[in-house]
C-alpha cells in the first residue's frame, strides 16, 4: 500500500475514525453509567420501602356529627362523608351504618317511602335498621352516640350497640 493510499495525518489534525471510536466508546460509557445509576435508584428504593414500618393509615373512627339542635325531631339525616345515618326520634338520637350488610354499597334514606333502601340489589331496612326485604343477612349496625363536653354528637363507629340504645338529650 503506498502512502497515498491512506489519510495523511498533520500534526494537531485528528483521524475521523479514531474520533468517531472515542465517541462511541463515550457513549457506551454513559449508557453503562445510567444503567448502573438506575439500577443503585431502584435498590435505594427497595432498601427505603423495605425500613419504613408498615403503617395502615385509615381515617378517624369518631368523628362530630354537630349539634343536637341541627336535628330536626324525626329526622334522619345522612352524614355523606362517614357513610352513617344520625336518626333523631322523640325519644332521642341513635347513630346507624348506611353500608348495606349484603355487599357493602350505599344504602339511600327515602323519605316517601320511609324506609332505608339499598340500590344494588333491593335490601330495604327500617329507619331503625331493621331489614324488611332483600338479601341482607343482618340489620344495619347501630354505632355508639354521646354528646362530647362542648354539646356536640360524637359518632364512634368502632363501637357498635344494640338498637334500643339511644341518646337522650
Ligand atoms: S349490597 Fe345491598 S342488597 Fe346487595
């Protein structure tokens, strides 16, 4: 091979293929490095998850359900948030679950009709929770009721009690 036959070469000028090698060896460099960069992420995370306590953060069982004097004498009034039915008779206060005992849904106060009424699958309960119709196995749980030292209803729902309970105020 003469020496035409191959680049010449000046001082201070670089070989384009030499150029093009260190650029692939660069790039093939910063591949290996983010790959082992994810890699050290990912096992920080598994590390940071697996010493963390596992904690169920789950909303308060009590909560106020106002004042007796925003309860009309039968009334029933269904507390959205907490899914609970505060029921007001002449004889007092009693707190009852909105969940249906047959699958759990959302059971409805109909006024017209004055009864409880599950849309799922047709479960219809008295205001007391009694069932009257449908597949629930049981009656809607009746929650514990007291008035905290400031005169508001304080529903616990952790607590249930029997449906003659009721509170006077
Ligand atoms: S969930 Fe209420 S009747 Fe089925």
């Amino acid at each position: 091979m003469s020496s035409s036959d191959t680049p010449s070469e000046k001082p201070g000028q670089q070989n384009p293929e030499a150029e093009a090698e260190v650029t692939r060896r660069d790039f093939l460099n910063e591949i290996a490095a983010a790959a082992l960069g994810v890699a050290g992420l990912g096992a920080t995370v598994v590390t940071i998850k697996y010493l963390s306590p596992n904690v169920l953060f789950e909303p308060p069982t009590q909560f106020r359900a106002g004042s007796p004097d925003d309860f009309p004498v039968n009334s029933v009034t269904f507390i959205r948030d907490q899914e609970v039915y505060v029921v007001r008779t002449l004889a007092g206060f009693y707190a009852v679950s909105a969940v249906c005992t047959h699958l759990g849904c959302i059971t409805q106060w109909k006024p017209e009709d004055d009864q409880i009424e599950c849309p799922c699958h047709g479960s219809k309960f008295t205001r007391e929770g009694t069932k009257i119709a449908g597949p629930a196995p049981r009656p809607l749980p009746h929650f514990a009721l007291r008035l905290t030292a400031d005169g508001q209803l304080l529903v616990d729902k952790l607590e249930t009690v029997k449906e003659t309970q009721v509170l006077k105020v």
